[in-house]
C-alpha cells in the first residue's frame, strides 16, 4: 500500500499541481516581477527597480489613507462579528423550540453575494438617511459603519455555525461535573465552553481578519470609496491605481505586493497568538 | 501491460486538456475585430454591422463590445492575446499617448483622407494615428412645451417670451429662479434634473460642464479659440481663472434642481435622464447621445419637437454668441501589431462603413454617428431630436461653439479628484475656495506625472 502510494503520487499530484502552477504561482511570481517594472500591457514590461514602491506611497496620500481605515474597520468588524456570532450560537444551542429556524436565517444572508449585499444596504441606509436630507456620500463615516453592520450581516451566521458545532462537541460530562461542584453561568462560560471552543475561535478569527483585509464587492456596491477616497479600502485602492490611473499598473502591482505581505504578517500573527491560547487550555 | 495502457491513458488526458480547450476557437485568418466603446449600439454591430459588411466583401467581421466604464481595462487585456483587436478605440491626445506604441501610422489611408477637416485627427512625430468617427454635441436641453407653460403664467418676473430669448447667464437665471418659484403651477419638481454625483456618474460635470473654464482659460492663454486645446494639453498649471463662472451656474443647478443637496450623492445620470423624460423637470445638461435616454424610456412625456438645446451660459464676457460643445472623444486606431492582411481589411472596413451607400445608411439611421467625414451629405445625419439640433447650432452662423477641451486634462485622476471635491462641496465639507484648490493641486501633480 505505502509503496503504491509512493509509485502514483506524483502521477495523481500531477493535475493539482499544473493547476497550482497556471492558477497560483505563475500569476504570483509575475506580479512580483511586474511590481518592478513599467507596463501598459503585462507582456511588454520593462525593469525599473524600486520606483514604484516609492511612488505608492509619495504620490497621494490615499494608500496609507486606505491602510488605515481598513485596518480600523478590520478590528472593529471582528471584534463584532465574533461577538454576535458567539452569541448567536449560545442562545441557539440550548434546546429552545424553532432552533433550526433560527439557524437558518440568520445564516442566510451569506448565500447572498456581496455586490447584492451592498445595493440592498445602499437602499436601506440612503432610505434612512433620506429622512435627514441626506446620504451615504454624505460623510465617509456613514459608510464606515455601513460597511460594519454589512458585513455583521453577512458574516455573523457563518462563524455562528462554526460556534455551534465547537459548542455541541463540548463533552457532556465535563458541563454536568460543573454544576455538580455549583459553577454558575458565567463561571460555566470562561471555564469551560470557551476553552473547548479556542480552536474555532482561532479560525473565526482568521476568517473574519482575512475577509475584512480583502473586502472588495461589498465596498465597492455600498459606496465605490466615496466621499472623496473617504470610505477606500485597500483592495479597492490597489484595483483603482492600477486600472484608472494612466502609468500607474506597476504602482498598483507595487501595492499589491505590499498588500499581501501585510495580510500575511497579520493573519500569521495572529495565528501564532490564538494557537498559544488553544495549548494552554 | 494494463498498469502501462493505464499510465499512457492518464498522461495523454492531461495532455490533451489544453489543447481542446485552445482548439474550439480557431478564427479565420485576416478577421477584422473590431473593440467597440459604445455599449448603448453594441446591439447594431453585431446583429446588423457584421452580417451587411461580410455579405458585401466576404472579410469576417467580429465587433466586441466593452462594458460601460470598461473600455481601457478589457482593451488592456484583449490586446496581448494572440488575436488582438485590430481596431480599437482612444479618447483624446491624453489615451493616444499611452496607446502610440501600439497603433499604425494611418496618414495614407482612405478614411484619413475622407476627413472633411484633416486636423481633426490626432497626429504625433509627423504621423497620423487616430482618425475621429463621430461628432457630438452637449448643452443644457430643455423641454420647451414647459418652457412655453412657463412663458404663458401672467405673473412672470422676466421680460422675455420664449426660451430662445435666452442668451446669457442672467437671463437663464432669472427665468429659472422665477420658475422654480412657480414650480407648482407648471406641476414640475425642479427646474434641473438632479446633479448625479453618484460614482461614475459626475462625469457630466467633471469633464463637460468643467470645459467652459478650462475652454476659456487657454483660449485666452494662446490667444484663440482653435489653440486651446493644444495649451490644455501642454499646461503644467491651471489657474481656474473662471472659477466664479463655473460656479454661478453650478449653483444655480443645485439650488433649483428635483433634489435635495444632500441626495445628490445617490443619484446617477439615467435618473437625472428619467427625471427629464417624465417630465418632472424642464432642463438637463447632457449632449445628444442621451437622446435614446429620452425617447426610450417608457412614460416619455416629452415630445421630439420640444427636445432643444441650449449653451451653457455662466457669466462669461461675449456669451452670447457662444454656441453649444461640439467635438469628440472618440478616436479611432489600426492596431500595428495585427497581422498586415487583418490591418488593410480593417482600413477596407471603415472604408465600407463610412463611405459605401450601405455603410452610410447604418452609420446614419441605426448607430446615429454625426460623422467629420466629407462622403456624408447634408441629408445623411441622423434623425434623432438632438443629434438634428447639434447640426443646426453647429450650421447657425451668429454663434460659434465651444471646441472639447478637456481632452487637455492631464489624466482620469485629475477627473476623480475633482469630482470629489464638488461632492464635497455640495456636502458643505469643504468650502468653494478649498474646491478651486483642489483642482489646482491636483492638475500641477497630474501634469509632472504625465511628464508635462
């Protein structure tokens, strides 16, 4: 068995790996060579060192800009989604009638794409507004937290189904010992659901950081970076210099580079900080 | 023996994989394609262009089309495919400067010499590359039945009796306050269409209501009307000298529009166009290819002989004998790296469509170009409401139009940025004097980065 394993792997690996290749390294390697270069057209490129990692950040302040503001929305929309999901999925695992009907709608708006998303928003929150003779141009900061209660939406049921299949595997025994020896609710929660549930909280964490890093359709759809670059994030900024701006593809394949270097530090870090939780538990 | 069958089996499926996918899509040889800009007649190219032209000559005919707003991206990509677009398409000076590399020199052809006006195409380095096709025309167009209701109201604050009397920036004023205080009566919501400052949708100001100024600045600049686009182009500063114009008539669009200011940042040109054609109000700024805006939408209430157009005034000196905006954006070019068959049958093409009976019947009745071309006749322009109206301002001796100079403007960000601003502006984020700023800021950093 071992052995045949061994004979036909690489015949079997062949078609993933052609696919990798084509689909994955090949675009990457380039991009990291383009990021180099000057180019109009991506087959007829010509080498020019670092200027455009300088440019990225010397020509207009709107790429730190969008580094901010995605990174503020990222805390704050993991902070609740996590939060709400958590929530969500305690209340919905303790047996109460209508527990699936629940479950499913509120996992529901995840089927929904994101651009549909953020039109169906777009109307809610401009019909809000309307009411105070504005709208979600208005100020950058509508659409900051637009995008915040947008993405709650979306993604609050899908980390909550996570939650409820770590809660449901919580042991039953280790519950009952504790109310045995009189532990309370809350003492219940941090001592024991919690703990047992640090492998799911770190793969929601990574989920939601990640998705909040690479957000594109739904910022796009609620308010394409408007006012004035206010509500940009950086998916959006990078798409913006490198398809609107006349010169600027290598800038924006500069932006790119540093955008997934940033992501990857990141979403590692914060790997390496939930999974030390996960063995202390 | 079956493990060796097996193994040459498998191989030989990964290897076929690319090739029947490649294979499926074999085009004939020396096929013009053709990447059209105009999404609005992507229909006509391909159901009624492409049948006529290869039944008369027997060159395969492929036209694609880009989506709205997408034209420099998928023109990016199509062209590095083994079968580029043979002809393609460039706005102005600004896009040929990024596209020269790419396109044939065209001052031999038939369709450069068939140009009425020969210095209308876009030449560099003593070579023609970019042939224009067709000519438009935008003002403020009016509806003149509530034009008329409004001239009838026995209390009128103003002297004159019909729209045509208005021939400067005060008289457009006063008629349109004193209408927007009658707006009950003529069962209007605004005297303007709301001012669509939704994203992609500002280009209406942005770019066509920004070339009076900048017309303005550099005809005055080099000294003549006809040279103000080649000073724009070359500007490394722009004072924004007629700011104070630019902004009485921007004003006057905000404070008499269908909307509230602080909704305007929702709104998109085909509302501002809907609004029009309901008759919900009596003026929107738009040029004539907004003419199938009009006659198309269902519950049109406006009649195509009350469809006219008016220039835009704002306070300048000598207005009056200002016609509307005429010129093009639309320019286009042989792509040198297709294969020389491909590129003389796509010179044959745009001969075809341009100058043979067939060609100029479509180009008249069913794509509706105004063409600079001299093999049309005066009874060969379209028929639509605004494109007629575009001809007779630009055959009306006692005014003269405003040439397209924002093909000057230094680069797309230059456009974004100052939309932004009017945005804010609108919201009262910023005040008018920190607008005029940004777009003085904003076109010094463009130009040193177009390498002005």
């Amino acid at each position: 068995m071992e052995k045949s394993i061994r004979k036909w792997f690489a015949l079997f690996a062949l078609p993933g790996l052609i696919c990798f290749l084509i689909a994955f390294l090949v675009p990457f390697v380039w991009g990291l060579v383009l990021s180099f270069c000057s180019f109009t057209t991506i087959t007829d490129a010509h080498f020019i060192g670092l200027g455009n990692y300088v440019r990225a950040f010397t020509v207009d302040g709107y790429f730190t800009q969008s580094f901010l503001f995605t990174l503020l929305f990222t805390v704050i929309s993991v902070v609740t989604i996590n939060l709400a999901a958590f929530t969500f999925a305690l209340l919905l695992t303790r047996n109460v009638p209508g527990t699936n009907a629940f479950r499913t709608i509120i996992f529901m708006p995840n089927l929904i794409g994101g651009i549909v998303l953020g039109w169906i928003w777009n109307v809610i929150i401009n019909g809000v507004l309307a009411a105070f003779g504005m709208n979600i141009m208005s100020d950058p900061k509508f659409g900051f937290w637009g995008l915040v209660v947008l993405m709650n939406w979306q993604n609050a049921g899908y980390m909550m189904v996570i939650y409820i299949a770590a809660i449901q595997n919580i042991p039953q025994d280790e519950l009952e010992a504790a109310a045995i020896d009189g532990a309370d609710g809350w003492t219940t929660l941090t001592r024991i659901t919690i703990p047992s549930v640090m492998p799911s909280i770190t793969i929601c964490l990574f989920l939601t950081l990640t998705n909040g890093f690479k957000l594109y359709d739904q910022n796009l759809a609620l308010t394409a970076g408007q006012p004035n670059h206010g509500t940009e994030m950086l998916a959006m900024n990078i798409f913006n210099t490198f398809y609107s701006r006349q010169g600027f593809e290598g800038v924006g394949q500069a932006k790119a580079v540093i955008f997934t270097i940033a992501v990857a530090l990141i979403a590692l870090l914060q790997l390496r900080f939930t999974r030390d939780r996960e063995e202390t538990a | 023996m079956r493990k060796t069958s097996c193994i040459a089996l498998a191989v030989l499926l990964v290897l076929a994989l690319p090739l029947a996918a490649g294979g499926s899509k074999e085009s004939a040889a020396g096929e013009v394609y053709f990447l059209n800009f105009k999404p609005e007649i992507a229909e006509v190219y391909t159901s009624e262009v492409e049948p006529a032209f290869e039944e008369a000559t027997g060159i395969p005919l492929k036209v694609v089309t880009a989506a709205s707003n997408q034209y420099e991206p998928t023109l990016r990509s199509e062209i590095t495919k083994s079968e580029p677009p043979v002809i393609f398409q460039v706005n102005g000076p600004v896009g040929l400067a990024n596209w020269k590399s790419y396109a044939a020199p065209l001052e031999d052809s038939a369709i450069y010499s068939m140009l009425s006006d020969p210095s209308m195409a876009l030449s560099e380095d003593g070579h023609v590359y970019a042939i224009p096709y067709t000519v438009e025309g935008y003002g403020i167009i009016y509806n003149d039945a509530i034009m008329r209701a409004y001239f009838a109201l026995p209390g009128k604050a103003v002297d004159i009796s019909s729209a045509e009397e208005i021939r400067d920036f005060a008289t457009l004023k006063a008629v349109v306050e004193d209408m927007t205080a009658h707006k009950d009566e003529l069962g209007i919501k605004g005297v303007f269409a709301s001012t669509s400052m939704a994203p992609g949708s500002d280009w209406r100001w942005q770019t066509h209501l920004f070339n009076m100024p900048l017309w303005a600045e550099f005809r005055d600049k080099s000294g003549d009307s006809s040279t103000a686009l080649a000073a724009a182009f070359a500007a490394t500063e722009f004072d924004f000298a007629y700011s104070d114009d630019f902004r009485n008539l921007w004003d006057l669009y905000l404070d008499n529009s269908v909307s509230q200011k602080g909704l305007l940042g929702g709104k998109n040109d085909a509302d501002s166009m809907a609004e029009f054609a309901l008759g919900q109000c009596a003026m929107v700024q738009n040029g004539n290819w907004g003419a199938s805006q009009i006659l198309g939408v269902p519950g049109n209430t406006v009649a195509d002989s009350d469809i006219r157009f008016l220039p835009l005034y704002m306070g300048m000196e000598g207005e009056s004998a200002q016609g509307i905006c005429v010129g093009t954006e639309n320019y286009l070019c042989i792509n040198r790296n297709a294969s020389a068959e491909a590129q003389a049958n796509a010179l044959q093409f745009l001969e075809w469509l341009f100058s043979s009976p067939e060609g100029k019947d479509l180009v008249t009745n069913r794509l509706g170009f105004i063409t600079p071309f001299n093999t049309f006749s005066e009874d060969e322009q379209p028929t639509d409401p605004l494109a007629r109206q575009v001809t007779e301002w630009m055959a009306d001796a006692s005014v003269k139009s405003v040439p397209w100079t924002f093909a000057g403007i230094p680069s797309e960000q230059w456009k974004a940025d100052f939309g932004s601003a009017l945005l804010q502006y609108i919201n009262s984020s910023i005040t008018w004097e920190d607008a005029v700023k940004a777009a003085q800021d904003s076109w010094a950093r463009e130009a040193e980065l177009a390498g002005r």
